[in-house]
C-alpha cells in the first residue's frame, strides 16, 4: 500500500498544477474554489490510505485534453500494472473516444489499450487494435511484437512466421531461428495427425531458417526411425554434436536405440568414448558405462567410472557407480551403500536439470519456449557437479 501512495503522491501533484494551471486560463468558466476543493478531497483520500477513491477522484478532475493526456495514460497504465485491468481499458476506451485527442496521442493509446486487452485475454480485440495500428505504419515494431505474443499463445504458426518476417525487415533483428521453431511447432502438429510426409517438409524449411536448430534434427531422427530407417536417424542425431553439443543428452537415447537396432553396439561404444573427450557432461560416460558393464561386468564399469570422476566429479556419476557396487556388496557395506544411494537420490530429485540463459528460469524438463521469459533456444542443461 505504501508503495502505491509513492506512486500516486506525484500523480497527485501534477493533477493539482495542471488544475491550477487551467483555472487561471479558464478563471471565466471555471471558478477556482471549486476545483481546489476537488483536488484537496482527492490528496486528503490518498494521505488516508484510500488509493483507490483518491484515483477516481483525479481522474474525475482531470478532463481529457492535450494538458492531461499523459496523465490519464500514466493512471491507465498503472492500473494495467495493479492488475485492475478493466479500470485500465476504460481510461484508454476514454482517451480514445474524444475526438479532439491528436492522431499520435490517438495511437498511444490504441498501443495502450491493446495492452490492456492481452493482459485480460482478450486476444482479438488486441488483434484489431493493433492491425489498425499497423495500417496507419503507427508504433509498428511494438505492434508487430505484440501481434507476435498473441499468435504464439493461440499457436498460430503461419501468422506468427508472417508477423516475424515483417519485424525482420522493419528492425534487422534476426529472426530465423524463432520461425524454424515455428515450423517445428507445425511438424509436431502434422506428426500428431498422421502426416508424416507434411511433417517432413516443415522440418525441411525449418533447417533452411536455421542449419543449427536441434530441434528440427531430433524430429527428423525421430520420424526416420518410426519409418524404421534407423541408419538415417542415426547419422541424423550425429548432427546435432555440430549443431549444438549442448544438447547431445537429448539425442543420446535414440542414438543408442539406433545402433541397437543396426546391431551396431561397438560402433556405439567408439562414438560414446570419443565424445566424453568433447562434451563436458556426464551423460555419455554414463551409457558407456552401461554398455561397459554389459560387455565386461559390473568391475570394469567401475573402473571406467572411477577413473572418469577423478576428473569430473559428479552426483550422477556417483549414483551410477552406488548402483554397479550394490551387486557385489553385503552386510554392513550394502547397508551403507543403500542409504548412500538414497541420500544422492533426494539431492538429485529437486534439482533443476535446466536452465534459462536469458532469465534464469530451472526446470527438470527441456522447454524450447521459456514459460517464464517467452524467449525460444535460451534453456540449456545445468552443468555442473549436480548437474550434466
């Protein structure tokens, strides 16, 4: 509350000597005493902690003109950030209506007003007022940006890569990484109605946007192995080392089905060794791990495994090695073994496993899209001794 009295105190003052201001041009018409004592029951409301009587007592005063208009905005916007969203529409539906309100205050408030509407959820009214923006080549790139965040919430991928290509050429900010994620949007919802062959020429368009988009490569392998061509989508997962190696945990699964089902597990094995040299996580020391083990028994994976965490030390790798050690463990040091694995267990539960690069959001699943920030490509594994 007292942080809102803060705010209001200013607006308060500048309600007062705009009042004063206009009385002294309008001495004829308005008489002053009146207009004070407006003013003065608006403050004496905010000085009693009653912002919100005090509020409709300014807006009361203030008529809608070139000397309030930034006013009336700045209250506007105020309740938008209070979450009293429809106080905020009808001050800009206000502005709006006056027809004596110059063209560019005008548009302000459309912009405003479009705000106000995305943040009740009224995402076609936001449409129109911001199409009509953009007829008149007003605020164009907060409008397309605007028009960008509405069709991504309603999944409209073909006007989204519409609204993206424009902002590209109006800004010069790159965009062609954000439109192959929309096309991988749309190849996810061509492969969960069947159309494989659809699917395939989106993820097509979405490597020509963006060469490196891990996402279209996964979605490939994935498609080629549903096809049952496990050697395309195995040289397909090769891929994304070159693409991004900060995602090769999320390829190394079907990597390992792949050669599985080629039956090619030592070529698997040659791969997964040079590849813990290159990449900085654990992960793939933990499927040669497994597949040491297979081969070899439980001893020789946990020689490899030791030798490994000498130089990287790691939770999970710990964890993998408490497993291969139960098999051949008894009494006291089973016992101690046991209540090892769960101690690592509970410090890996609750730990994020990914995190946002622009705002710092952790989750435990991989997001393209950040939930928190909107921003696409930015999550990425935690590295780390309690992460990758």
């Amino acid at each position: 509350m007292s942080a809102l009295l803060w705010l209001l105190l200013p607006v308060a003052a500048a309600s007062g000597w705009l009042v004063a201001l206009r009385s002294e041009r309008r001495r004829q018409r308005r008489p002053p005493p009146e207009l004070n004592e407006h003013y003065f029951k608006g403050l004496n409301l905010l000085l009693n902690e009653q912002p919100d009587k005090a509020i409709e007592v300014f807006v009361d005063m203030l008529e809608v003109d070139s000397d309030t208009v930034e006013t009336h905005m700045a209250l506007g916007n105020l309740f938008r950030r209070r979450g009293e969203v429809d106080r905020a529409i009808r001050i800009h539906q206000n502005l709006i209506a006056r027809p004596t309100l110059e063209r560019d205050q005008r548009n302000t408030a459309l912009l405003e007003l479009s705000r106000d509407y995305m943040r009740a959820g009224l995402f076609d009214r936001a449409e129109n007022l911001l199409q009509e923006l953009l007829d008149t080549s007003a605020h164009a790139p907060a409008a397309l940006g605007h028009l960008l965040d509405i069709y991504q919430q309603e999944k409209e991928w073909d006007k989204a890569i519409q609204v993206a290509r424009r902002l590209e050429g109006l800004n010069g900010r790159h965009m062609h990484p954000v439109v192959a994620q929309f096309h991988c949007e749309q190849a996810e919802q061509a492969m969960r109605h069947g159309d494989a062959a659809g699917a395939t020429r989106l993820l097509k368009r979405a490597l020509n946007h963006d060469p490196n988009c891990v996402r279209a490569s996964l979605l490939q392998a994935r498609l080629a192995r549903e096809a049952g061509d496990h050697r395309t989508a195995v040289q397909v997962l090769k891929r994304i080392e070159k693409q991004d190696i900060d995602f090769l945990p999320e390829a190394l699964p079907e990597l390992k089905a792949g050669y599985t089902a080629l039956g090619a597990q030592p070529e698997l094995m040659r791969y997964l060794q040079e590849i813990a040299g290159r990449y900085r996580g654990v992960t793939p020391a933990l499927m040669l791990s497994e597949l040491i083990e297979a081969r070899d028994g439980a001893a020789a994976a946990v020689e490899y495994l030791t030798a490994y965490l000498r130089e990287r030390p790691s939770i999970r790798g710990l964890e993998r090695m408490i497993h291969l050690d139960l098999g051949s463990s008894e009494g006291r040091a089973r016992e101690d073994l046991l209540l090892l694995r769960d101690l690592t267990a509970r410090l890996l539960e609750d730990r994020p496993r990914y995190r946002c690069h622009n705002c710092g959001f952790e989750a435990k699943a991989l997001h393209w899209q950040c939930p928190s920030c909107k921003e696409w490509n930015r999550i990425k594994p935690i590295y780390g001794v309690e992460g990758e």
